[in-house]
C-alpha cells in the first residue's frame, strides 16, 4: 500500500486553530472511519511532538522524539494522516529541513490559515499577556511598527508568528507547488462555518458530519487583557518561572477571564495605526502572490476592516482601563479561578 498523504496545519496563531483542533479532536472516530489517522491520545501528543522537533537543535532527543512520531504517520494504512499544530508556523528554517527529512518518501501538503493584521494584531497581543510577556500594548504596537529597522523582542515575537510570506518561503522547498495552500479567515461577520469549509478544502477533507459546536479559544477583552499584563509582570519581579505561570493561563484567563469578553471593550489598532497596517498589508499580500501557493478563501479576506462600533465598545488605549474595573475583573476571576482548580481535581464544589 502506498503512504498516506501527510497534511501539515500549520498555524499560524490566533486563525481559529483551537476551533480547528477542538473539532477535530472530538470527532477523530469519524476521520479514523474515514481512513483519516489524527494522531496521539490527545492532541496534547502533538503539541509535545512540534516542540520537541522546535528544540531538536538543542538537544538530539527532540530530533528523535519527532522522528517517532513522524513514522506513526507515514505508516498510517490511510490515505491521510492529519496534523494540526500552530507552533510549526514559527519554525526556522533549519528546523523546517529537520522535520521535513521525516517524510522523505510521502506526499506532504503543508496548510497555512492566516488573518488580516487589523484583527492578529491585538489578538497576538492578549495572548503574549496570557503568557508571562509584560509588554504595554503602546510597546507592541511599537515594537511591531520599527522591526526589523529596529530589534525588538515585542517585533520579533509578532513577526515570528505572523508573517506570512516568510512561514511560506520556509516550507515551500519541501513540498510541490499544489501542496503548500494558503486558507484566508473569512472577514468579520461571515458565516460561522466558513472556516471549516475552507480548512477541509485546504487538506483535502471532507467536510460533512462534524460537530461545529466545537471549543472557541476566544481573545479576553481589553480589561482582561491589561490585567493579565500586570500580573504577568508582577510574577517576572516575583521570580515566578513560566511553567508555574501555566495555572493563571488556563485557569484564570482561559476558563474565566475569557467569559468576560462581552461585558468588556474589544482591543483594536489605535486610528494613527491603521494606515501604517494598510501599507504592510498590501506588501505582505504582493510577497505572498509572488512565492504562488494555492490560495483557499480570497486574498481580499487579508485587507483590515475598520468598520463602525458603537461608542465605549471597542479600545485602543490601554491607559483608558482603570483600577477599578480590573479590581472588579480580579475578584470574579480569582474567585472563578479557585472553583475551576477544584473541579479539574474532582473536588466538591459545594
């Protein structure tokens, strides 16, 4: 029998990859009756499997570990086996050479969902507060605007995630031209589904019988976001190491903050911003049309929206948020943080 196709999802960050991911993790029967291989016993597997092969420079395990893992899919008895795993968006390319040698005698598609800046940006942002990184949201902006003019760790860590055209030109020596597929998010208020329409036509999927209803990973609202930066400084002064800084993420901000997003003003670009994104924009897109991949979506997705919201809805200040609206956020997160540590333990709640 001959190898299956090998789909690589590759990212980038913050394009609907945990709906992606929570989709297909919970239907993986119906893709193993379909002759799909989604690897692991959880998709945390494949999560171990990426940073393992992002730290094979460091250490010969890594190359190993993700050489095992590499075999489970070319010896799948399928026609695919499907990976799903933002963090090979980042990787350098000597990495990229490393993990590709795993699949020397497969057929690999390599599949890149992307969003507009007007929308990555400040969702990139909050997320970087989730995760120990105290920049001001004035500092990223900045950091964002001058790299690589000027080095910056808020530029690098932006640019390292989300510029398109240089992820597509690390994975496009490895792969035929009909296999490395760009998959633009739909605009803001587009059908809910689309997405997945367009991720299954990317990898060759077929879209039918899934359940959508499937985990969102949604951005925390400004206040959330500007108190997740605060405390992420707060536990760089405190010595706090980041593995240790993992139970506010996932308990705190994921399970609790996330759920305040309504009540709160949405993060967007600050007005005198938005030409400089437009202008990156147009430049991003011509650098994506000269490297050619199959585009999915529309080109046209990738071009920021600025459109009206009513008034106290939407922020791009962060010195706008005051004490007391993130004392208010503190206490219901706090308090909701401590009841979901006791149900991941079993506890009673009562």
């Amino acid at each position: 029998m001959s190898s299956p196709t090998v789909v690589l999802h590759i990212g980038a960050m913050k394009t609907g990859t945990s709906y992606l991911q929570s989709v297909l993790e919970q239907d993986k029967e119906l893709l193993a009756d379909r002759g799909v291989m989604w690897p692991g016993a959880s998709w945390k597997d494949q999560r171990v499997a990426v940073q393992d092969l992002l730290a094979s420079g460091r250490r010969a395990k890594g190359i190993e570990s993700w050489e095992a893992f590499a075999q489970q899919l070319t010896q799948h008895r399928g026609p695919m086996s499907l990976v799903s795993m933002e963090f090979l968006s980042f990787a350098p390319a000597d990495v990229v050479e490393r993990g590709m040698k795993a699949f020397a005698n497969c057929r690999v598609r390599v599949v890149l969902t992307v969003r507009d800046l007007g929308r990555a940006i400040p969702a990139q942002w909050q997320e970087s507060t989730q995760n120990m990184h105290d920049w001001s949201y004035r500092e990223y902006l900045d950091g964002l605007m001058s790299y690589p003019d000027q080095e910056s760790k808020a530029g690098h860590h932006f640019w390292v995630r989300q510029d398109w055209a240089q992820t597509l030109r690390h994975w496009q020596p490895w792969v035929a031209p009909e296999d490395l597929v760009l998959v633009t998010l739909p605009a803001s208020g587009g059908p809910s589904d689309m997405l997945w329409h367009r991720f299954c036509e990317a990898a060759g999927l077929d879209a039918s019988g899934f359940d959508l209803d499937g985990f969102e990973n949604d951005s925390l609202g400004a206040v959330s976001a500007e108190l997740m930066r605060r405390l992420s400084a707060e536990a760089r002064d405190r010595g706090l190491r980041p593995p240790d800084f993992q139970v506010f993420k996932r308990s705190l901000a994921k399970r609790v903050l996330a759920k305040r997003k309504k009540s709160e003003p949405s993060i967007v670009l600050p007005p005198e911003h938005q030409s400089w994104v437009e202008d990156r924009t147009r430049r991003l897109i011509d650098e994506v049309k000269s490297i050619g991949p199959v585009v999915v979506g529309d080109l046209d997705d990738l071009s920021p929206q600025w459109p009206d919201r009513p008034a106290g809805s939407e922020l791009s200040d962060m010195d706008a948020v005051t004490d007391e609206q993130m004392l208010e956020a503190a206490i219901e997160g706090f308090f909701g943080m401590a009841v979901a540590i006791r149900r991941n333990r079993g506890e009673n709640t009562s």
